[in-house]
C-alpha cells in the first residue's frame, strides 16, 4: 500500500460505499471478523510492534470509497520517523517511499498462507 511500509493492507467493501453508515446488516457483520483476520496475518506475518486500522474515504477532498488501511506499525520505523500513529503515517508518505515489487511479492505469499490459515469466528 505505496509508502505505508510492507504489509499494509487495504479492506474495502465490494459494493460502492462512502459511509459506513451506508454499511448493511451483512456488510456490518462481515467487516469486523475480516479486519480481525487480515490483522492477525499481518502480525503474524510482520510480527509489528502495533496494527493500525484506519477509515479513510476521500479522494481530492470529497468521499469517495472505504477503504479500512490495516498497517504494521515496527519499531525501526518509528524510530526511523521518531513518530507513532497519525504523524508515522504522514511522515511515511511525506518520505514516498515504497517497497520493492519482489519484497511485495514475498510478502504477499507469507500474508495469503497465514490468511488461509486463520478461521473465522476462532
């Protein structure tokens, strides 16, 4: 997810939607138990100090889609950037830089077996 550091992922709803209170009953009843597993690989995955979860929705000032950014927060970014939450992230795209595609592929294949592996609901 360009510079937010490798293993971050973004959740979003298949249907078009700009508010979560646009969410139905099993779009709700889905996210929570998804956010939970990508979470979990992620930490199994890049075992980071903290997972952000963040909402974000606007495109050029206006919403435009959910989109949930599940982020490894490691501590040799946070000591690299001397910053932890809201100020990493914007410190990390004020840098841009991004990981590179075999990184990314790795990783992707780490993250898709820990991910299969984990089960709703447990």
């Amino acid at each position: 997810m360009g510079p937010l550091g490798l293993g971050t992922l973004v959740v979003k709803p298949v249907r078009h939607v700009v508010h979560v209170a646009e969410l139905n009953v099993v779009e709700s009843a889905a996210l929570g138990p998804l956010l939970q597993r990508v979470a979990a690989a992620v930490t199994q995955v890049v075992q980071p100090e903290q997972v952000y979860v963040c909402l974000w929705s606007h495109a050029n000032a206006v919403p435009g889609h959910l989109h949930f950014v599940v982020q490894p927060a490691v501590k040799a970014d946070m000591a690299r950037f001397d910053a932890f939450g809201p100020a990493l992230q914007m410190a990390m795209f004020h840098e841009g830089a991004v990981p590179g595609e075999t990184e990314v592929q790795a990783l992707c294949e780490q993250l898709r077996a820990a991910f299969s592996l984990s089960s709703y609901g447990s």
